[in-house]
C-alpha cells in the first residue's frame, strides 16, 4: 500500500472529521450564546424597567380604592352626619343658629302688673255757641249741655257769616292747644264736627275762645 493508503489512513481521515464537526458545533453554540445573550438580557432590562411602572399602578389602584371606601364610610357614618348638621349650626350666617328652645328654656312670663299709659293732657277752651237756624233757643241748649259736660261757656249768639253744612267747632287759626281742646270736645260730643280753623269774627267778643255754629242736626 501507498503513503495516506490503508487502514490507518481511514482510521485518521474520520477522527479527524469527527474533530472538525466538533470544534464546528462548538462554534455554533458559542456563536448562539453571543446572539441570544443581548436578547435575554433585554428582557431582563425590559422586566425591570416595567416591573416599578406596575408597581406605580397597583399603587395608585390601591389608593383610589382606599379614597372611594373612605367617601362612602364619611357619607354614611352617623357621627359624621352628627358632626356636620353641628357645624351647620353654629356656622355664622347659617339659617340654623342653634337649637330650637324648648318649653323648659323659654324665660318665666311676668306676673307684674301692667303700668298704665299715660292719659293724654286735657286741654279745654271757654266755648261760645253761635245758632245758624230759626230755631229759638237752640244755642242756649247745646252751651247747657257743654257746661254740664264741664267746659267753660259765653255768652251765646246769631251766626251770620257763611254758610256751615253741619254743627261744626271752630278754633283760632293757629292756636295748637284751641285745635287741641277742639279735638276733646268733639270726643266728648260726637254731635259736632270739625275742628276747623275760624274764618268768621264773633261780634261782641274779641276772644271767644272755641265757637260751636249749631246748623240743627243736634238738637238737646
């Protein structure tokens, strides 16, 4: 047999093949391991960077629940029902100021006598009667009654003046306490009218203090 030729040969030709396919696969898994390293560890770079962003959500998640439960405890709990009408209550400018007195904490009714109001000052006047019709007499009679009913009387007369419609009291134009005492001798006499302010001279009396003109409605 030649050189390279012959059993031996064979025998080396495939141990060498054999090493060649293995040095090869190593290659391979070497070449694998560089290629899928980077991956995995982006993966794990990915985990990480989404594992706190989770964590952030489930966190926020948490206290919303926590927040909601919390409303709907405040809403329904009685003291917090309690608390809050309170507060309405003593708030200024409420329309709720405090409680509602009741019977017991209202004050005690007084049993003083009432004070009596002051009577009103009595102003009185001499009065002159003056008789508007043809009735004799007339004036005579209502100067007796008024001196009856405690006034001051003159001596009586004839009107002449302008016409009057009723029996009617005159006083002195400007004279406050006349218009006055006018005021209660008409209250005392509802049969006379008036006050009016006197427009008309008395003849014969400078002062004649309140004149009566009876028309003849009232007749004593």
């Amino acid at each position: 047999t030649g050189p390279g030729t012959g059993p031996l040969a064979t025998t080396g030709g495939r141990a060498a093949l054999r090493l060649e396919r293995q040095a090869a696969e190593a290659a391979r898994r070497k070449a694998g391991r560089k290629v899928s390293g980077p991956a995995d560890g982006d993966r794990d770079s990915g985990r990480s960077r989404r594992s706190p962003r989770r964590a952030a959500i489930g966190l926020v998640a948490v206290v919303v629940v926590a927040l909601g439960v919390l409303g709907v405890y405040s809403f329904a709990s009685p003291h917090t029902q309690q608390a809050a009408a309170a507060k309405s209550a003593s708030t200024p400018g409420g329309a709720v100021t405090g409680a509602v007195p009741g019977v017991s904490d209202l004050p005690a009714l007084s049993t003083a006598p009432a004070v009596p109001t002051t009577a009103a000052a009595v102003v009185k006047a001499p009065v002159t009667v003056l008789n508007a019709t043809t009735v004799t007499g007339l004036a005579a009679s209502i100067a007796g009654v008024i001196k009856a009913g405690g006034w001051e009387t003159t001596p009586v007369g004839a009107y002449t003046a302008k016409d009057v419609a009723t029996s009617t009291v005159f006083f002195t134009q400007g004279n406050e306490d006349q218009r006055q005492a006018a005021l209660q001798l008409i209250s005392q006499f509802p049969q006379l009218h008036g006050p009016a302010a006197r427009f008309f001279d008395v003849p014969g009396n400078a002062t004649p203090g309140l004149v009566v003109v009876a028309t003849g409605e009232w007749k004593p």
